[in-house]
C-alpha cells in the first residue's frame, strides 16, 4: 500500500506517514524533524496545543505547504516530490474538511455538495443528484437541498461539511477540528458519525481536535504534538504514560461536559 515502513502504527498498514519532516514559515519553525505514521483504515488523531502544528501536519499531507526537508508519504506517493499536476492526482485520494467548514456562501446546500462532481466529473445531473443525496444521508442531513448554509445550525454546518469531503470517495479523510464551537450533544454525533464513516468505507482519518475526551472514545491512534517533540500511541498506551508532558496535556485540556453522563447526549448520538 505504501512504499514507506509497511507497519508499525499499531501493527497496521501506514497510509500516510511523515518522516524526519522539517517545516519552517520563514524564522518561525514549526517542525524540526516529525516523524509520525497513520495507520489506514483506523481513526488517528492530532492532538496540541494552540499553534503546535496541528493544522500544519493535515496541510502538510495534502500537499498544500511544502517542507523545508524530509519526506511524506500519501498512499505510497512520496508527495514532497511530486509536481503541482502530480499533486492533483494524490488529492483525488484526500476528502479534506478544514478549520473553517468552507462551504459556499452563495450555494445551496445541494449545488455545494454537487460542485465537487461537476468540477471534476462528467457525471449526468441525475447522477449527481444521487451521489449528493447518498452522502446526505450518510451524515444523515434531510430537507436541506434548497437552503443556504447560513440558514443551518453550526452542528448541520459540520455535517454538510463532512458531506462535502467524502463527495468524491475519499481513501483518506483529513478534518481539522469537526468539533469546534460545537455543543456536547453534537461533538458525539459527528463523533459517532466519522467512526461509523471509518468503520462502514474503511477510509483512513486523520483529524484534528482539542477534545481530549473525544478522542480517548474514539481514536485508534494519537499523535500528540508537545513542546518537546511529539508523541504517538494508542489512547490506552498514552493514558499509561508516565511523561510529565503527556500527563499534563491529558489532565489539562479536558472538555468536561463530554466527560459528564449524559443520556440525551447518548441518546442523540444513538440516533445518527
Ligand atoms: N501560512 C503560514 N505562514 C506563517 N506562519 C504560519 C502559517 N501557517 C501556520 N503558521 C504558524 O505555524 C504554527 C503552527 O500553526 P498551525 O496552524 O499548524 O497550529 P495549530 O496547532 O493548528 O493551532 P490551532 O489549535 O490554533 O488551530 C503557528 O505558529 C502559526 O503561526
Ligand atoms: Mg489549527
């Protein structure tokens, strides 16, 4: 799958990895030497504090900042040497949802989840139609076709954002913080819904978070980005770490209300 190290990350095939990275925005670096490997098929998540990176690493892997050195592999391609047009074919690999959700204003609902298709397939109406109501249903959005995105809430928002990036069938999935500004009821249903997206079209994601409870429930793998370096395990092995560092960053940034029982919580989620 991957002409990089073949396992490693919990024993499971690498579908994106990171080596010996150094990334630097003019006499700002941010990186110094990243190595770190994302295992397919699982849920890996990015977690840091403000400015550690996070963000940078999914731009990294999609090919949109260059490194100053080292090496990233993309489903076997080594993107760090590939031209602009070569970078095109990888990104068809890649459904990307980003910080900012980024879905077009002045379109409806139903136009932007169709734009991907009509700018890169020659797919009939009818079929577009489809492709879009499939990926609706899978992030289980009804009756928005004709709105406009700020005529839904910020958790619809997110799901039409989620709809968007698996339009195209991503092998690879990459989301930058698909929880922020959310209530705790609807971090657990995108929560459930990128594990049941995981677990139903095996697509590998990558995602960025701040929750750390979150993420304890629902990655197979961590990489946490620290001062000092970064760190990568099972939410388990991270938990049984002794690192002062490590310790500390799980302590600290907890998003209590997630960590609360909570039946409605539960019960949405159930929903989904
Ligand atoms: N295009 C850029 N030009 C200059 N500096 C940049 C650029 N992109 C990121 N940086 C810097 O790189 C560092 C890492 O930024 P990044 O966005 O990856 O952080 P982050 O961990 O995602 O933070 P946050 O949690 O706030 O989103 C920051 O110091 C940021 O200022
Ligand atoms: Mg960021």
């Amino acid at each position: 799958m991957t002409t990089e190290p073949t396992s490693g990350a919990a024993g499971a095939d690498v579908h994106v990895a990171l080596a010996d990275v150094r990334m630097a925005f003019g006499d700002r670096e941010v990186f110094r030497g990243l190595s770190c490997a994302f295992p397919a098929g699982k849920v890996s998540v990015i977690l840091g504090g403000s400015g550690s990176g996070k963000s940078t690493v999914l731009r990294l892997i999609g090919g949109l900042v260059r490194p100053q050195s080292g090496h990233i592999f993309v489903a076997g391609e080594d993107v760090t040497v590939l031209s602009e047009r070569q970078l095109y074919g990888v990104r068809k690999k890649l459904g990307m949802m980003f910080q900012d959700g980024a879905l077009l204003d002045s379109l409806t609902i139903f136009e932007n989840l169709a734009f991907p298709l009509r700018e890169h397939t020659t797919l009939s109406e009818h079929a577009i139609a489809t492709a879009v109501r499939r990926r609706l249903d899978a992030v289980a959005l009804t009756d928005v076709d004709a709105l406009l995105p700020n005529q839904l809430s910020g958790g619809m928002l997110k799901r039409a954002a989620l709809a968007r990036a698996i339009m195209r069938d991503p092998v690879i999935l990459l989301c930058d913080e698909p929880f922020s500004g959310l209530d705790p009821i609807s971090v657990k249903r995108i929560e459930s819904l990128l594990v049941r997206i995981n677990r139903r079209l095996a697509i590998t994601i990558i995602l960025v978070s701040h929750h750390i409870a979150s993420t304890m429930r629902m990655a197979d793998r961590v990489l946490l980005l620290l001062p000092s370096g970064a760190v990568a395990g099972s939410p388990a092995e991270l938990r049984r770490s002794a690192d002062a560092q490590v310790v500390g960053f799980l302590s600290e940034e907890r998003d209590g209300a997630d960590d609360a029982p909570n039946a409605a919580a539960d019960a949405a989620a159930g929903r989904i």
